[in-house]
C-alpha cells in the first residue's frame, strides 16, 4: 500500500511507468509482430525476426546496443507502412495481444497511485501509435513514447523524430513536472532496466521492477525498492483494488527533440565504458 490519499492543496505528484517487462510481461511492439504480418506490412522472415527478438528479450532483455541494433532494424523495417493502418491493426488486436499480458501487480498498483491522487504516466521506448492506444487501455493520463517522422503522403520515413531512451526520459519527466506542477521529490518512477536509471534518479520514489543485472545492483546498492511482478492477467478478470473515478482523456508528450536523443546514446556509452568489467 502507498499511504494516505494526497492532500490535494500540496504540489501536484506523478507515478511513471516504463512499459515493458514493468507493466507487461513483454515488449509491446515485438507483441504486434504477427498482426503486421497478417495485415501484409511485413513478410515472414521478418516476423520470425521479430519473433526471436521477443524471445531474447524476454529471457534476459537487451542491452544497449541489441537495443540499438533493433531500433535500427525496425526504423528501416516501418519506412513506408501507411501511419493509418497500422493505428487501425494496433486497435483491432490490442485486446486480445495486450490484455492477457498486463500484470497484475501493476495495474494494481496503477490503481493506488490513481486513488491518491497521482496522475499515471507510461514513458516507453515502444513506439507512440503502440504505447498511446496501450496507455488508455491502463487509464494513464499521459504517455511519452518514441515518434517516427511521417511524411506528406501518411507514411513512415524511416527517420525517428524523437527516441525516448535514457536521459531523453528523464528530461520528458522534468519538462512535464515543470508543464503540470509535478513535485518530483514526491514524485514515483518504475523500470526493470538499467537505461532508466535517469528516469529513476529524478523522482523522490524510484523502483525497480523485475530488474536486470545492473539495475538490480543499483537499487541494492541505493537502497530502492524491488518489486517482482509476475502474474499476468485479463483487465476483465481483476478485482479493482480501488473504485477509481474515471480518468480525463489521455495526453501524449513529446516535446524533447533530437538532440536529447543523441545525449542519450553518449550518457549510456559513456556509462558503458566506465563501468568495471
């Protein structure tokens, strides 16, 4: 349990979530692999690999740079998809590929944080035609997610227009508690990975959820809460913790621009190369 209801004449207060392996029980945009194949978007090789880059990530996550390998495979793979049709194919199959695999530890916890008084924000690497539809579906009031250029004729350029990863996280975590009034010391962020750690750092309650390696030795090493979520459920199928009023309708941000993103790559390099073999 999170404590009292918050006395609502006190500053604003927020909960983040990361979204994969936090709040599901896999990587949200790896799930919709075969639903692109069978909307014709993508041809079978490609969703085998798409298929074993769900496998790795599920046994043991990626690293920065199979993070980076799939960014870029996926970048090329969506140059030219119809922006419409794959919002349409996320919709039509949301429930049945996303619902199943919500934890129930998490929703559960999305609940409390909505009981007191926090708003619940989803901040994923995942793409926003994914995270945004996944987001509503959980009842958070915002989500920062990765955005891909589309060009004058609906479709995907290929080109990423910003990357929520590492520090570019945060920084959406500082400008949204300086656009709502968010006091971040008061403030919780959840991930299982180590690339958040300046999300993490940057609220007053961080935790770490089913945690890699690092992240796992960082939050013994700070003394951080760990959770371990493991029990996927039906939304349908819970029995609410909380009544929770209805939520106001979902806002999508996503104001850091290209330049965050590339200090994002140079944080985690340089943390990458300092750290103790």
């Amino acid at each position: 349990m999170l404590g009292l209801v918050e006395n609502h004449s006190l500053p604003r207060t927020a909960a983040f979530f990361d979204l994969d392996k936090t709040v599901i029980a896999k990587s949200s945009t790896l799930t919709f692999s075969k639903s692109f194949y069978q909307g014709g978007l993508i041809n079978r090789r490609a969703a085998l690999r798409t298929a074993y880059a769900q496998f790795v990530f599920l046994v043991g996550g990626l690293d920065h740079d199979q993070m980076e390998r799939t960014r870029e495979y996926l970048s090329a793979l969506v140059r030219g998809w119809n922006v419409q049709q794959v919002k349409e194919i996320v919709a039509e199959t949301l429930h049945d590929l996303i619902d199943p695999i919500i934890y129930d530890e998490a929703a559960s916890l999305i609940e409390e944080h909505h009981t007191a008084g926090r708003d619940v924000v989803i901040v994923s690497t995942s793409g926003a035609e994914v995270v945004e539809p996944i987001g509503e579906l959980l009842g958070a009031d915002r989500v920062v997610a990765t955005r891909m250029v589309v060009g004058e004729d609906g479709c995907f350029t290929g080109e990423v227009e910003y990357y929520a990863y590492g520090p570019t996280k945060a920084e959406a975590v500082k400008e949204l508690a300086q656009s709502e009034g968010y006091d971040l010391e008061r403030c919780y962020a959840y991930s299982d990975s180590a690339t958040d750690l300046p999300m993490l750092e940057v609220v007053g309650h961080p935790h770490a959820v089913n945690p890699d390696r690092a992240l796992r030795r960082e939050a013994l090493g700070r003394g951080w809460p760990i959770l371990d979520f493991h029990r996927p459920v039906r939304l349908k199928q819970r029995i609410p913790a909380f009544s929770v009023p209805p939520r106001p309708a979902l806002v999508a941000f996503a104001a850091i621009g290209a330049a965050a993103a590339t200090a994002g790559l140079v944080w985690y390099a340089n943390r990458h190369r300092s750290a103790p073999a």
